[in-house]
C-alpha cells in the first residue's frame, strides 16, 4: 500500500545565492509568490527565510517576515507555513581574541530569535539543535538557549521542526523530546545532510540518523547541492519524508540553473511517485504533522 509522503520547499535562505540564480527570491512579495507556487506544484510546506529587498542579503527584520506571511494567507494559499529561526547562531572568533566574536558573527538572544515566530504564529518553524562547524564558520546552539526558544515556540502554539546536522545532535533532540523540552505526541526531525562539517548525504547517514530519532517521531530528510535529489529517492524508500528548494540547490540538471522553486518541487514530485508513493496533501500532511486545521 502506498504512503503518503510529504515535500516541503525552502524558498530562498540566507546564503549569498543571488547572484548565483537569478530566481532566488530577495523581496517579501517574491518570497511569496515562490512559497505560494511551489505549493501549486505539489509541495504542503514552505520553509521561510527573509532577505533585504535592496541588497538580496539576509535578514531578520519581522516587518518582512509579516510582510511575506500575510501576502500568503491573504492568496488563499493552504501552504503550511514554516518560518526561520536559524539567524543568530553564527559565532567567527576574533582571531586575535578568540573570547571575543568577530566581525562577521550574529549572535542573538533567544528572544529576539523566535520573535517573528510568537508575532506571526506559522504552523512550524525551524530549531536548529546543532553546534557544529559550519562550512568556515560556526553554528553555535547551546541546550540552555535551545530549551528557551523551544519553550518560547511552543508557548506560541508553533510546532517546532528540528534540524539536525549529526548524529549528536539527533540524540541531543530526542533527549528534548524525553525531558519535556520538546511536548509534541509527533515531533518532527529534519535531517539535513551533507553540508560541511555535518553528516554527509548517503543512505547510510539517513538511515543511522532515523534510527537515533524517538520512535514515536515524524521525520523528513533534504541533501544540498547535487544530492538534493538523490536524497529525495532515499527519504522516500526509508520511509521519511522529503524537501527540496533554491535554499539547498540552485540547479536542476547539471549545469542548468533550475528556474524557480516550483520546478525543483515538480521534479522532486516525479522521484516520490516513481517510488509508488503519494504526494502528501494539505491536509494528510497537518494530519500526519498533528497540526489543527
């Protein structure tokens, strides 16, 4: 019997990508219009960065994430709505005084983190439960400052996607979930996979990172780059669900620059189905994710 498998999109993040692809989206009415069309193409979730409207940088002004978030919800959009809270977790040591952060680090209270999220109340948002080197710079997450924001969210009534990089932070979440942390009957693990220093994208770190998440959890997997798709297929047959978008990957097809985010949904929707399986629906998605209608 198939499965119902739910594709989520990431429409644009906070890399310096804009001048990679011009279909990122950089401004709150383009942001947008991509989460509401790749919700037409097959995808129930939208994964919500913002970005400066004049310089394409990223941003955490909650004037844009209320601007993109009400342009959705007046559309009539059904799109399951996930916002960021990433932002505010990079630490570059001074290297002069590594005690210090240097220029380029955003380190921010957890309150001004997950403010976006108590103001605009989106289904889901993102905690990243991951210290780790992050490419050339470091994600820094300390459990004190996760177990707040975690708190904070769901206070909110948001239900929190955990992403996870490794497999310490796997157990890092799960022992959330089993203090009470994290009070959800389904909680939802992302595995986000091959970006450097974290797990890399195979099989093998999907399938180890599935096993290490409580039983009881829902959870979904993405690769960057050249391995957004092939992990989609892996997801699929592990049982798991799945995410695509210009966030993880710029291409979709050697080469060719993919030319938004509907089209790497459409082609993430073809992988799912020629696996046997469904592409989830709004509403067997808020079903399976315990989310009220």
């Amino acid at each position: 019997m198939s499965r119902s498998v739910i594709l989520a999109c990431a429409v644009t993040g906070s890399a310096d990508s804009t001048g990679m692809n011009p279909a990122v989206p950089v401004t709150p009415e383009e942001i947008a219009n991509e989460a509401i069309a790749a919700n037409k193409s097959g995808a129930a979730i939208a994964h919500i960065h913002v970005r400066n409207p004049e310089t394409g940088k990223a941003s955490t002004k909650l004037e844009y994430y209320a601007e993109v978030v009400a342009r959705i919800r007046d559309s009539g959009s059904p799109v399951i709505i996930n916002l960021t809270t990433g932002p505010g977790g990079r630490f570059v040591p001074d290297p002069a005084n590594p005690m210090t952060a240097g220029a380029t680090s955003a380190m921010f209270a957890a309150e001004k983190r997950v403010e976006h999220v108590v103001a605009l109340k989106p289904d889901i948002c993102s905690l990243d439960v991951a210290s780790m080197n992050f490419g050339e710079w470091n994600m820094v997450n300390s459990p004190a400052i996760l177990r707040h924001m975690a708190r904070m969210i769901q206070d909110a009534g948001v239900k929190p996607e955990l992403e996870v990089f490794d497999t310490g932070h796997v157990r890092l979440a799960a022992q959330m979930c089993a203090d009470g942390d994290i009070a959800d009957p389904t909680p939802l693990f992302q595995f986000c996979l091959g970006i450097s220093w974290g797990a890399p994208a195979s099989r093998d770190a999907m399938a180890l990172m599935r096993d290490l998440a409580p039983k009881n959890a829902i959870w979904a997997s993405f690769g960057i780059s050249r391995h957004e798709m092939p992990m989609v297929k892996t997801a699929t047959e592990l049982g798991g669900h799945c995410r695509v978008g210009l966030e993880d990957n710029l291409y979709i097809a050697r080469g060719e620059l993919a030319s938004g985010n509907a089209q790497l949904v459409e082609h993430a929707v073809g992988i799912i189905q020629s696996q046997g399986e469904n592409v989830a629906t709004i509403d067997q998605a808020r079903e399976l994710l315990g989310l009220s209608n």
